[in-house]
C-alpha cells in the first residue's frame, strides 16, 4: 500500500483531446415527482422513489403505461438504488426493526417488476449512496464493494472518503471539482483513481490554477464537500473503460481510465439553446444502443432527455495505454 508521503510517484496530468461533436439532447418523458431513474443493460429505465416518509415506489413506462412493483414486495423504505446488467438494486431499512435488506427488480416480459430478496445487511456493514457497501475487518480497514460484486475493494485512506463515486472494474473511482477548465487524472494508489473535474466556471480575477503539488492537492482534497446522492453526476459501467461527469462548465467530461486520458463535449438542448435549458441538466441515467439518457428540470418538472452519442466516443473507448 502506497503512502501518502510517496504520493508523488502515483501523480498522473494528462491531456484531453478536443474535436468531440456536442451531444444534443431531446426532452422526453415527464417523470413524476420525488423519482429518479437508472437504466439497465436492455434499456429498461427504472423510476425510483427513495428517501422518503413513505415506502417508496418503483415503475417504469411500456407501451405509454406506467406499471408499478408491488410494494408489499420489500420491507422497509428504499434508501438507495443502483442498476447492474439488465436488474435495478436497492436497499431498504425498517426504522422500527432497525433492520436492512438488499433486494433486486427485473422487468419481466414487458408485464411487470419482479421483487427478489438477496439478503440482509452482514455483521459491521454499512450501505452507502449507488448501492455501495462497506465493512470494516477486525483490525480496523475498511472495505467496499458494490452490492452485486463478491470481490472487496479496500480502502486506502479515509481521507477520500466523502469523494467516492463508485467501484468501476475492482477501482475506487473518486471526483471532485476544480476551478480549472482543465480536467486531471491522478492515480493515488494502484487500485484508487481520483478524477479532478471542471467545477464552478472562474469568477473575473479569481485564479483558476490547479494544484501543481501533492501538498496543495491533498489539502484541497481534504476541503472537498461531497456531491454524490441520487441525482448522480457521474455514470460507468464494469463493460467500459469510459466514465462519464457532469461538470458545472455544462460539459461532459469523459474519461478513458485505462489510458487517463480524458475529453470535454458540449451539452446542448434541442428544443432550448438558453443557457437556463443547458443549466437543467443534473443526473446521468444511463447509456444504451449508443444513445445517453439524462434527468433535466424544465417548468419546474423532471424529464427525461436523450442524445445520440458522439461518433468518437467508440473510437475513445477502444484506446488502450501506449
């Protein structure tokens, strides 16, 4: 395990490539309030209803016809939910028995969502945001994994915590934001990558360099607020090297985490090119049949909206490192 100290060594700045057409997405679906979606590997988006002084709820639409699970199928309120392969996850505790549960949901045959319970939660396990789970051993290290993994991953320092995004291929992926337009990829230990993206655009003479040195850098990352929850920002998937993140530029910035290289495309709104319209995008659905699928707020109302990803993006996905 690498120190701290040794840090230096893991530092890794990497030039982003430019030239990405924007992605131009359409308004879709209304989406009721209270819900947030995910989508799985066959295209099926999941509305989720988390967090709430109720149940919960989970529907998704066919054929223009919303069928709902059955919530007599989980016990407890859903507290997060994450989609993996073609099945949506989600957690859920009994505030009376103190008790939580995993269960999965599958859309089946186009008629209805089928509810399975996988297990309760283990000795010393805690659930966290996008169905991570995390325990510590006896002599005090701590451990993740996402709920549909059996592999661990352990956890270098806790001082990234509050960072985390999700586990992408055995990684710890981490974000944070950065008055820098410039996006960088820094590998802190082999199996922990933290991304620097571009955050909240520079005030007029305010200085928007990025940290140069480990020691500036690793006392920023200390003064980072978390920003992950389930209007989620950031979007991967174990079947790609390409993460994707919503920055507060209105970019997406895309990163290849086998060649750290990285690529800012334009987000626009087909129907709407005001800046209002582009400012209301705020969580990554998915991605399926070569299409992403975002959550956006137009007239005070949450919808679903979708754009044809850039011819390069399969180009960019296929590099490998040199």
């Amino acid at each position: 395990m690498t120190c701290l100290h040794n840090i230096n060594k893991w530092f890794i700045e990497n030039q982003g490539v430019s030239g990405m057409e924007p992605l131009k997405f359409i308004r879709g679906e209304c989406v009721e309030e209270g819900f947030y979606a995910g989508q799985a590997t066959d295209g099926t988006i999941y509305f989720v209803k988390a967090a709430t002084l109720f149940d919960g709820a989970i529907y998704v639409t066919c054929n223009g016809a919303k069928i709902y699970a059955n919530s007599a199928s989980w016990d407890g309120q859903i507290k997060s939910f994450a989609c993996h392969e073609n099945e949506l996850f989600f957690r859920t505790k009994n505030y009376e028995t103190e008790m939580e549960k995993i269960y999965r949901a599958r859309f089946h045959e186009q008629t209805e969502i089928c509810v399975e319970f996988i297990r309760d939660f283990g000795k010393n396990e805690e659930g966290e945001d996008g169905m991570m789970m995390t325990r510590k051993d006896e002599s005090g290290k701590k451990f993740t994994r996402n709920a549909w993994d059996e592999k661990e991953v352990e956890v270098g320092d806790d001082i990234l915590w509050s960072l985390l995004v999700g586990v992408h291929r055995g990684k710890l992926i981490y974000t944070r934001n950065t008055n820098d337009k410039t996006p960088r990829v820094h590998k802190i230990y082999p199996n922990t990558i933290l991304i620097e993206k571009p955050g909240e655009p520079p005030v007029s003479g305010k200085s928007t360099r990025s940290a140069r040195t480990m020691t500036e850098f690793m006392g920023r990352i200390k003064a980072q607020i978390p920003s992950n929850g389930y209007g989620c920002g950031e979007y991967c998937e174990d079947s790609s090297p390409l993460v994707f993140l919503c920055t507060e530029w209105k970019e997406m910035t895309v990163v290849n985490v086998n060649t750290k290289e990285w690529k800012n495309i334009d987000m626009r709104i087909a129907e709407d090119r005001t800046a209002e319209a582009r400012d209301s995008i705020y969580s990554i659905v998915g991605i399926h049949d070569g299409k992403m699928t975002v959550l956006g707020e137009w007239n005070g109302k949450s919808w679903l909206y979708t754009a044809e990803l850039p011819k390069g993006i399969r180009e960019f996905e296929k590099l490998t490192p040199q």
